[in-house]
C-alpha cells in the first residue's frame, strides 16, 4: 500500500492535540516534502528519518514521498513527530503492515542511528491518549512519566528496530509503569523558627484560606525562612491536581515534581515580565503557572521592576493568564499563593531599634512606591516581622512543629470545603454575603476601619475572607469582633 497514517500528538500550550501523520508514496524522481505547517526542527526530520531509517537496517524508498500532517492549520514544532514519519515511511513502503499502527500513536525524536531521543510535554499527550483509549509509544527516558494517569497503556522504547519488532509481534516490548515518587524530600519544618509568633499565626492564616502574605521586615529577620516553610503547612495534593502540577512542569521543560507536594517557587528579582507570567512565540508557562496549585514567593519585592509586578495584578484575580500572540492566544492556569518579603527601607534598618538607617523620609517613600496601590490592594494580609532579641534567638524551647500547625490548617479546609466546595480566598461576592454575614457589632467596626484607613471594596472583601478563614481556625460558625479585629490587623501598609 503506498499510503499510510500514523497517529501522534503536537504539543499547544498545556493541551497535545492529535496529529495525522499522512505518508504517499508516489512515482517519479525521489524527492521528500512535508507539508502541513511545520517549523524548522519538522522540515529536518527528513535528514535524520533517512539515516536513521538505513541505520536500523530498513530500506528508505527511492520514490517521490509527500508526508502531510493534518490538521494542517496546527503549528507543528520539535523532533517529536520523527518517530511518526519514520513508521509512515515503512508502513506505505511495505515494511511494516498499516495494520500494526491501529489505535496506537507514536512520539519521539530520532537519532541518527534508529535511537529515540526524549521528548518535552510528553505527560499531556499521555492524557489526551489515555482518553482516546489509545496506546501511546513514547522514548525509554520519558516512559515512568508518561505512565502516571491510571489506565494509561504506555511503552518506552529503546530504538527503532526494537519497535517494529514489537508492532510485527516478534519481540513484544512490556508495558511501561509509572517510576516511584523519588522527588520527595523532608520539607523544611516550622520547628527551625523561634520566636516571630504573629509571622507563624499570619502564616497558619495564610495556608488555612490559601491567601496572599506580604512580610516586611529588616534583613535576617526571617522572611524568607518562614516562607520556605508554608509548603509544610499546607494540605497535600490530590491525584488529578497532582497530575496537572506535573503535566505543566513536563511542557515547561522541568524536572518531574514530586506527586502530592505543592510547588514552591522562587524567581530571582531580575526576573522578566515574561519569565513571569509565560510567553515565546510559541507560548511556554512561565514562574505563576509553574506555581499553580502552590507557593510564588518573590523575595525583595520592591527590587522587581514595576512593570514585572504590574502583571500579576490581572492573574491574582482570575487565577490564570492569557498569552496572546499575532497568530494565537492561549490561557495558562495560574492559581498561585503568592507571599512576599521586603525591606521597609532602601537600607533595611527602619524601625530596627538602632540608629543605623539613615533613609529620608523621601527616600522610604519612594522605596515603598514601587509597589503600587492596586497591586497591594490584592494581597490579603500585610504583616511586620521585627528584629529579634539575642535572647529569643538562645531559647532552646521548641516551637510547634509544621505536623501540629498542619493539622489545623487541614481541619480549617475541610470546613471550607463542606460549607462551599472553595477556600475561603475564592470567595465570590454572593458566597461573601452568604458565608460572611456579620452581625450589627461587627459590622459596625469594619464601617469604622473603613473610613478610617480609606480601604477600597477589594480590601473591604479580603479583610471579610480573612476574618472568616480566623473564624474557621477558631472552630466558630459566625464571624466575631476578635476575628474582625485580628483581620484588619493584617493590614500593615494600610495603616501605614
């Protein structure tokens, strides 16, 4: 038969659409043309097919070859569709029957000597064939990954020349299974902080609703020791969401990360725009979906350019971001808990309780307006994290350890959970009304802060999020005045 299809999977964003490799032979002067929207790495598939092909002791047809990939309006890019051209060829030339490539698809950059290379973004086409009930034949090195959904049906092959013998029947290869969790390691534990009891509590509060956290501190206070720990804190990741955190991570390019453990993120204050929130020409995730489903911290905040901050506001609200390029737009998830840590001046020293900061007033102002209204408006809790005395730092006390905090981090969720299916930080407007309803005391008070520290309607709904995430780690159905009191008290920068 001088045609043949074989089956396989582009790589769009987080998705991998399926792509119909279309082989024709044909009489005439041997020549080989792909067609079908391919970038620069497809169109060179034709040079290592063709070794690779004699290599592995084929036969490559002197004969007019036209390999169209359908749909042909789908940027293809990548080494991926290799292996596909390769069986394509065999299988219109006669080498290999079209019937072997049945409910089967194929992916994997060939060397030149028949060997498969792996692949980036191989765990969402292992989804997307898993739905469609077909088989998915991947390279060795990305098999243990490809094998993570259940019922998947995954082989990991080696080479070329072992595949077709598989396919014939002659040396079957076994099915591939999914490598044990070997990324898991001790997370760092809340027991190594000392002192700062109003950071841990803001900390607790934080993980409980899955809100936002800006820590503002002189240096070598414990910013970032306490924001290393809040993955301890928080509640493990379940299979689907497990899956998902790993399917980004594959498409970014980055090493596998552990099952059930939130991701922790922590980009440079160098970092660009872009690196943030994603991009390329064709779209790659960027530090917030990396993040997704975890922690971003952003350590010396103020010393991010504005214009990178700026671009977080839109996806703290929404939970994703949306890439649009000339030619496409594609939306990446990007439900992040971002916490923060700064200096409370150019020099760090501003309220330490030395003489060594020498900031002008000006000067502290300017600091601190690198941030920008808005964007603090969308952080939920503001705290300070004094200097500590020698004395705390020599108290051989332990403190609680991550274990005990979690447990009531996980109590509170479950709460959130049974009476709203969300955590408390994706409250909407009508849940808030439902779930938030404050009695005529409490009321009261939030009017007063209100006026007090001209707070806009977006602070207004954080502080109630906040206060009912406090009521829940009390165990209280109603939200209190002391829950309401605490809430506001977060609210450093508005004060200030």
């Amino acid at each position: 038969m001088s045609l043949a299809l074989v089956y396989t999977r582009a790589a769009l964003g987080l998705n991998a659409p399926l792509v119909t490799v279309e082989v024709h032979l044909s009489n005439g002067l041997p020549a080989l043309a792909i067609v079908g929207l391919p970038e620069a790495a497809v169109r060179e598939s034709k040079d290592r097919v063709r070794s690779a092909l004699i290599n592995a002791g084929f036969e490559f047809p002197q004969r007019r070859l036209t390999i169209n990939l359908a749909p042909a309006d789908l940027p293809k890019e990548g080494g991926r569709f290799d292996l596909p051209i390769a069986l394509g060829i065999l299988a219109a030339s006669g080498q290999i029957s079209v019937e072997s490539l049945q409910q089967r698809e194929f992916l994997g950059e060939l060397a030149l000597t028949g060997e498969l290379r792996p692949i980036l973004g191989v765990l969402s086409a292992s989804l997307a064939a898993t739905k469609d009930q077909h088989q998915l034949f991947v390279p060795e090195e990305n098999a243990a990954e490809a094998a993570r959904p259940k019922e998947a049906h995954i082989y990991g092959v080696k080479d070329l020349a072992s595949l077709c013998q598989h396919l014939s029947g002659e040396s079957p290869i076994s099915q591939a299974q999914a490598s044990p969790n070997l990324n898991v390691r001790p997370l760092p534990d809340l027991i190594d902080v000392k002192g700062q009891h109003r950071a841990r509590r803001a900390l607790e509060i934080a993980a409980a609703g899955g809100h936002s956290l800006l820590m503002m501190g002189p240096p070598g206070t414990g910013k970032t020791l306490l924001a290393s720990r809040l993955p301890s804190i928080l509640p493990p990741l379940d299979d689907d969401t497990s899956l998902e955190v790993a399917t980004i991570h594959s498409v970014a390019g980055q090493q596998a990360h552990a099952f059930g453990v939130a991701p922790f993120r922590s980009p440079h204050h160098t970092a660009s725009a872009a690196a943030l929130v994603g991009g390329g020409s064709n779209p790659r995730p960027g530090e917030i979906t990396l993040a997704h489903h975890g922690v971003l911290f952003l350590d010396e905040l103020p010393e991010f350019d504005r214009k990178v901050l700026e671009v977080l506001r839109e996806p703290l609200e929404s939970g994703q971001v949306v890439i649009s390029r000339a030619a496409k737009q594609m939306t990446f998830p990007a439900g992040f808990q971002l916490i923060a840590a700064m200096n409370p001046c150019p020099c760090g020293f501003l309220g330490d309780g030395t003489p060594r900061c020498r900031c002008t007033p000006d000067q502290v102002q300017r600091y601190r307006g690198k941030l920008s209204g808005p964007l603090l408006d969308r952080i939920d809790l503001h705290i300070d994290v004094p200097s500590l005395p020698a004395s705390a730092l020599r108290n051989t006390d332990p403190s609680e350890s991550s274990a005990i905090v979690r447990e009531r981090v996980l109590i509170a969720r479950a709460k959130q959970q049974a009476r709203q299916q969300t955590t408390n930080k994706a409250l909407t407007p009508s849940l808030l009304d439902k779930h938030c309803a404050l009695g005529d005391k409490e009321a009261k008070l939030l009017d007063q802060a209100m006026q007090r520290l001209r707070l806009s309607a977006r602070a207004y709904h954080r502080i109630l999020r906040v206060a009912r995430t406090i009521a829940d780690l009390a165990d209280s159905e109603a939200i209190l005045i002391p829950h309401i009191t605490e809430a506001i008290g977060y609210r450093l920068l508005d004060r200030q």
